[in-house]
C-alpha cells in the first residue's frame, strides 16, 4: 500500500480539488518542507498529523498562500496557480483558520469575519464615498453564526479581545466556513478548547463535509482525527511518511508512523 | 495516547470562563470595559472638568474669546495630531510631521513670494511637498521594513536641514504673500462673535478622516494593521499598500498643516514649530489612542490637542509660572500612557 494511491473509499478515479506535488519549504538553513505531495478530493475530511515541527503548519501555509514555496507544484481543480499572498487562496475559494488565529482583537466579531472583504452600502453613500454597510454586515454575521450552530456568540459587536479563546477559535472557524466555497482548511482548531467546544468544532467539520466541502484538518489529538477523518497525511520530518485512513490502521498505527517508530 | 487527550487543553477552557466571569464581576472591570471600548471618553472627562475647574478659578477663562483663542492655539498641532494619529494606529511614530509641515510651508511662500507664483499653485506644491514626505516615509518603512520611529528620526534630520537650505534661514512675511495664502488666519463674524477660519478647517478635517477611519473598509484596515499585522495580512489585507497610503494621508494633511500654520502666525518661518513634533505626540496619547496600535480616534487627539491648550491658557489664566504649564503637560501624558496600559489588560 503506498500513500499516493489511497483515495476515498468506494470512489473512482476523481480529479483532487487540490493537488499539490513536490513542494519545498526552506528557512534558511531550517527544512520545514521536504518534497511534501497531496490530493484533496471532493467531499473529504483529510487530516494532517505529525509531531512538532514536523511542518505541518508550513504544509498549509504553502497550500494557502501565507508562506510561497521555495519549488513544487500547486493545482486547483486540476489547474496550476501560484499563491502569491493569501487572498490569492482566497479568491480560489480557499478559506484557512490558521494555527496563530488571524484575527483583529481590537475589532469586533462581524468587523473579523468580514475583515479584507468588507461590503459596502447600495447606493450612491457606498459608490462614492464607499461606506460601509455596517448593519447588514453584523446581520449576515449573525445569520452566517446561527446558521453553523455556533451559539456561544450572541453579541457580534463585541471586539473579539473580549472573547475567550474558545470563542476567538470560533469566530475564525466561522470566517473560513461562511467564506470558503472549495477548500476549508484547519491548522488545529481543536488544541486551546475544552471538550464541548472541541466537539462543537468537530461537529462543524462534519457538517461542511456533508455540504460537500472538503476540510484539511490538522491535528494533534488522534482521537478527534480518527473520529472525523476519510484520510490521514502522516507528516514526519518534513516529508509525507504515509497517507493511510482510520480504516487501514489503529491509532497506535499512527503514532507509531508519526515517531518513526513504524512506516506504513 | 491517553496523555495526548487529556493533558492541558480543557483545563484552559475553565480557566479561560473563570477570568472571564470574574471580569465581568467587579465595577471596576466593566468601567475598564467600557473606557475600552470607547477610547475618546477618558480624555472628553478629562476635558470637561479641567473647563470646570478653571472656569470656577477664574471667570475670563469661559468667555468667549478665551475659549476662542485656545482653539486658535490648538489649531496648528491639532491638525499634526490628525497625520500623528493615522500613523500611530498602524503602530508606528512620525518625528517627522513638524518638520514636514514646515518644509511645506517654506515651499509655498517662497514659491507664492520669490517666484511670483499664483496662491493656488503654490499651495498644490505644498501638497506635492506633503506627499513626498510621507511617500519617503512610507517607502522606507514598507520596503526596508525599518522601524517608524528610526525612518522618521532620520527624515526629520533631512527636512530641518533642506528646509533650512532652501529658505535660507530667512522668514517670508505675511504681509507679502497673496490673500489666499493667510486666508486661513482670518476670521469671520457668526452673530455675536468672530469665527477663525483655520479652527473651521481643522474641524472639517477631524470630520472628514473621522468619517473615512470609521465609515469605510479602508479605516478598518488601518486599524488591523496597527493591531496585528501579521493577523491583517492572513486575513488578506494588503499591510504594505494599507501603510503606504497612511503615510500618504498623513503627508496630505500636513500639508493643511502647513497652510493653517501660514494664517496663524502670519509668516513661513523656518525655525517655527520645534516642539510640534512632541506637541503632536503629546495630544494623540492625551487622546487615548494607543501606542501599540490598533486602538484609539482622531476625535480622542482633538480632545488630546484642547487639553492641552486648556490647561496652558488656564494655568496662566490663574497666574502660575509657565514651567507649571510643562509639569501639568508631562503628568497628563503619563497619566493617559497609565490609563492605556490599564485598560489594554481587559485581553486578559
Ligand atoms: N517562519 C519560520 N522561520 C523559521 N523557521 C520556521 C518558520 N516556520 C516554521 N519553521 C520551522 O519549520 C519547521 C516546521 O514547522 P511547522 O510547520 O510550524 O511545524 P508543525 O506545524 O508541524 O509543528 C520547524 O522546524 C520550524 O521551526
Ligand atoms: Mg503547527
């Protein structure tokens, strides 16, 4: 069993949303990226585990545009594009909630879920001198909250310093699953969270597979990957070590490919 | 495995509610709360009861005139305050914005004066001046990525001593230049009383940038990026172009700046305006507007800029020395720097 033939069970051969091969990461004289391959099929849960600094977050940052890397290839919908800068992930239809969280403190929830895409009023007032539609904003935010059950954020314009982390988590979470139309990905939104707030989260997950969005999901708890997760991309050293699924082998299976301690 | 589940994370979680319950207990926290979230209130209590104060010390202070002639005094480092403000939201510092404002102002009365150019003309190049200011500024913090407060030391340098080049060190009167140019040191009559023109102006600035801070997508994202920078840039904001532009409006505004600073004082001199810099600085964080960026208004520095003149014309007003005027100054500007970091700790 290798890792680049596993897909999804009971599908044919598909077209990845997301394909990304060979792809190099350096700082200087760090390696975060090691030739690092992935396909992302259509409807998929796709976790990424690998112990610290293992490069995980620098996967998906190359895959989302937030770091260029230094070599390798990148496809969307089996077209070759080169992220520049984040929005240019974004205008592809690929939302990310990145691992250090990137939103505004100072502003408030609807001002960050609608942050670097604000809309503006209808009419003469937004065309000229481009006012914000503030109002509707905080309404869809509010809408967009209700709508992916999470209900532990009534009031959207409390600035999101306010918040508690499980909270601020949110707020992220919701940005990347309101705005995102291909690709979600999750640099591990689970790991400041309690136990509801992480299953509400999971819950999340699920609910955009199920609307037919696929997620790349990072993790460190095998418990959650396992429960969530078609497919899991070991990430060892800067290399993949293995693509297995929660099928094909034990949690201990994982941990043991993730450590070196066994290879697929 | 089982480490792995356990350890940490949900023992965050409740310690993350219970600081967030206890904060949401005590009076003082929701007073905390609130000054956070409406950063122009400290400094509009402040303002208020210094006018109380010195109103009840001495009764010419609440006349009119008095009250006239301190916002003529404020009008000057107010409209600083509004270029300092932009540029202190994103997290940076601008030494140079005196310095600019003056340069501006040599540029248009020489031209105005010495070359005969029409008041028009010789405004536009003031604001080309402005421009290129902030577009030196702005360059070399963007593209070096050197600090705000090393670029503009720097320029501040540069601009004392092309200023000084160019005007040679001689002061061009009022007197001589066209009508436009002094314009903004007149007055008008509103009723019973006299209207400065450049006090007007320097309100319909403040409005202006107000409006354009608060009402569009652009002040958001001069906000985010004097909060997070590298938060701004994952969400998709283009830090660089946000930054660039900011120092842009603020060279702008300086350029206003320098045409107040002609009807005021009725001159262009280069050796004007020294402690404009710090003046500047000194109103922004009398205002509320943080230092660490992210946080603050312009409304707050005009409230900054008039406590600053209130205190001056009332201590005076009440027969004290000038140097009390520059203690009660200093003991402001650590007071407001206290009252920020306090209520920068709601983060938690
Ligand atoms: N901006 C950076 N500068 C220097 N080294 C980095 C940077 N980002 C990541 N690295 C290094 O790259 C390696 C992979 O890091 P990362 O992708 O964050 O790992 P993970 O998310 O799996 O814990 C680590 O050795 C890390 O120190
Ligand atoms: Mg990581």
């Amino acid at each position: 069993m290798t890792a680049t033939e596993m897909q999804p069970s009971g599908t044919a051969v598909r077209q990845p949303i997301l394909q990304a091969r060979n792809l190099v990461k350096t700082f200087g004289r760090v390696v975060g990226l090691d030739g690092v391959s992935l396909d992302l099929y259509p409807g998929e849960v796709l976790a990424v585990i690998g112990d610290n600094g293992a490069g995980k977050s620098t996967l998906i940052k190359c895959l989302t545009g937030a770091e260029v890397p230094d070599s390798g290839e990148l496809k969307v919908s089996g077209q070759a594009v080169h992220f520049k800068r984040p929005q240019d992930a974004r205008a592809h239809g690929i939302e990310t909630v990145y691992q250090n969280l990137a939103v505004s403190p100072a502003l408030d929830v609807a001002s960050n879920l609608f942050l670097g895409r604000e809309e503006r009023l209808a009419g003469p007032l937004g065309k000229l001198f481009r006012v914000l539609d503030t109002k509707g904003m905080r309404r869809k935010a509010k809408e967009e909250l209700t709508r992916l059950g999470i209900s532990t954020l009534q009031d959207v314009t409390v600035p999101v310093e306010n918040l508690s982390g499980g909270q601020r988590q949110a707020v992220a979470v919701a940005r990347a699953a309101a705005f995102g139309s291909k690709v979600v990905v999750l640099d591990e939104p689970t790991a400041a969270l309690g136990v509801r707030e992480s299953n509400q989260v999971l819950q999340l997950v699920r609910d955009l597979r199920d609307r037919g969005l696929p997620v790349i999901l990072i993790s460190h708890n095998m418990p959650h990957v396992f429960d969530v997760a078609d497919r899991i991309h070991v990430q060892r050293l800067g290399k993949c070590a293995a693509t297995i699924t929660p099928q094909s082998h034990s949690m201990t299976d994982a941990v043991a490919i993730m450590t070196g301690a066994a290879t697929a | 495995m089982a480490q792995q589940q356990t350890a940490g994370p949900p023992a965050t979680g409740h310690a993350d509610l219970a600081g967030e319950f206890l904060d949401r207990q005590t009076p003082l926290s929701r007073i905390r709360n609130i000054l956070h979230r409406y950063p122009a209130l400290s400094p509009a209590i402040v303002l208020l009861v210094a006018v109380v104060v010195f109103g009840l010390l001495n009764d010419r202070f609440l006349r009119f005139e008095n009250l006239s002639l301190i916002t003529q005094q404020v009008s000057v480092v107010g409209t600083l305050a509004i270029a300092q403000t932009l540029i202190i939201l994103t997290a940076g510092i601008d030494l140079s914005v005196g310095a600019v404002m003056i340069l501006s102002s040599m540029v248009v009365a020489q031209l105005a004066v010495g070359s005969g150019i029409p008041g028009p003309l010789a405004l536009l190049a003031g604001l080309v001046v402005g421009l290129g200011a902030g577009a030196l500024n702005g360059f070399l913090v963007t593209r070096f990525k050197l600090p705000p407060f090393i670029v503009t030391l720097g320029t501040l340098n540069i601009f004392i001593a092309v200023t000084l080049l160019y005007s040679g060190g001689s002061t061009v009167r009022g007197s001589s230049m066209p009508g436009l140019l002094t314009w903004t040191g007149s007055t008008f009559p509103l009723g019973p009383v006299r209207i400065s023109t450049g006090v007007i102006m320097m309100l319909l600035l403040y409005g202006a940038v107000a409006f354009i801070l608060g009402k569009t997508a652009w002040g958001r994202h001069v906000y985010a990026v004097g909060d997070d920078k590298e938060a701004a840039r994952l969400a998709g904001i283009p830090v660089n172009r946000v930054l660039m532009s900011v120092y842009l409006a603020a060279g702008a505004v300086l350029a206003m700046g320098a045409w107040l600073q002609i009807g005021r004082t009725n001159a262009a001199s280069p050796n004007a305006g020294v402690d404009l810099n710090l003046d500047s600085i000194t109103a922004v964080v009398i205002g509320g507007t943080s230092l660490f960026g992210g946080r603050g208004s312009v409304w707050g520095s005009l409230l900054g800029a008039l406590i600053v003149g209130v205190f001056r014309n009332g201590l005076s007003l009440a027969g004290l020395d000038v140097l009390y005027q520059t203690l009660a100054v200093g003991v402001l500007i650590i007071l407001a720097v206290s009252i920020d970091q306090w209520i920068r700790k709601v983060k938690s």
